[in-house]
C-alpha cells in the first residue's frame, strides 16, 4: 500500500496516517500545515531530533511529557538548563533518554537565542521551495532529502545548531508545511 487508502470514515489519507487515532488526528490536524514562531519551530526541531531512529508515534505520544520537561519549549528557559537538568531529565521516563539528544536540545535552544541577524522562523521559512513541487501519487515519490533540505541542515549546523541533518531538516520541512508531501489523492492535501 503506496497510494492514498480510504479510512473508517471513506475518506482518502496517506497510508501512513491510519494506522492510530493518534496518527489519524496528527495527519489530518497537523502534518503539513504551516507552523510559524520561534518557539513552536524550536519545539518541532527538538522533537524531530528526538525522533530520529524511532518511530514518529513514540515521539507524539509524549509530546505533552517533552513539554512539561522542556518548559514548553522556552529557549530562553531550556538555554540555562544545567547538568542538575540534564540529569532530572535522563531520569524522566516520559520522554526519550538519550543524552545526546537531550544536550543537544538544551543546545539547540542556545542557538535559537544567538540568532542575531535573523529569527528562527523566518531562518528556516528562507528555505522552502520557491514554487511547490508536484503532488506524489505514492509513498515512493516522496523524497527522504532535498537541495533545500540539505542546505537547511547546513545553515542551521553553522549557526550552532545539532542533530539537524538534511533527513531530519526535510522531515522538519514537511511537518511544518513548508513541503506539501501528502498524497494527490490524500484529503489534507
């Protein structure tokens, strides 16, 4: 199953968005609608660097639980998180342990309040296509990287950012609606 399936309301969705109610809400609520602000940006990064090697349903069902151990993705309050953070939150089971990606957070979140010349929004909004591509009529046709994908990593790399390469840029860039990556036949598209 590659193409846009029918769900248990008849309605068309890409594949992946069925399989939970969760992913169902996630994919016709969320999942390529645009996402503007500095903080909503930095929470959509640090949740897709906490995704990368796991499935996207671990992530989203803690959601809630990553807000509550990041301050609802303040950078100014996660910036000064400091090693009796770091440790409060590796022992957090509601969220995924894994130090690098908790430093990196915490880093991500410094980077977020160096950016002097430019916001995040407006950094990462700089580096959507210019016109849209066209619709994939399958799963096979969407692509894991793009140039822009690539280039965004870079940029945010440069600037200090981590756990931000051109995979997790591009899925970060489908997310947030800077890419339309649902199915022709999906009904968000």
């Amino acid at each position: 199953m590659t193409a846009a399936v029918a769900g248990p309301d008849g309605l068309l969705r890409c594949p992946w968005g069925l399989s939970t109610p969760d992913y169902v809400a996630y994919h016709d609520q969320e999942w390529g609608k645009a996402v503007h602000g500095d903080r909503a940006l930095y929470e959509r990064i640090s949740l897709e660097a906490f995704q990368s090697g796991l499935s996207w349903i671990t992530i989203l069902r803690r959601r809630e639980t990553f807000r509550k151990a990041f301050a609802d993705f303040d950078p100014a309050v996660v910036a000064a998180y400091r090693d009796e953070d770091v440790e409060r939150l590796m022992a957090d089971p509601g969220i995924i342990r894994n130090r690098a990606k908790v430093l990196a957070t915490i880093a991500n979140a410094g980077a977020v309040l160096a950016l002097e010349d430019t916001t995040l929004d407006a950094l990462v909004w700089s580096f959507a296509p210019a016109k849209p591509g066209r619709a994939p009529r399958a799963l096979g046709d969407v692509p894991a990287v793009t140039p822009e994908s690539t280039a965004l990593a870079k940029e945010l790399k440069r600037r200090g950012f981590r756990f931000v390469g051109p995979t997790t840029a591009y899925a970060l860039m489908q997310a947030c609606g800077l890419v339309n990556d649902h199915l022709a036949d999906c009904c968000a598209r």
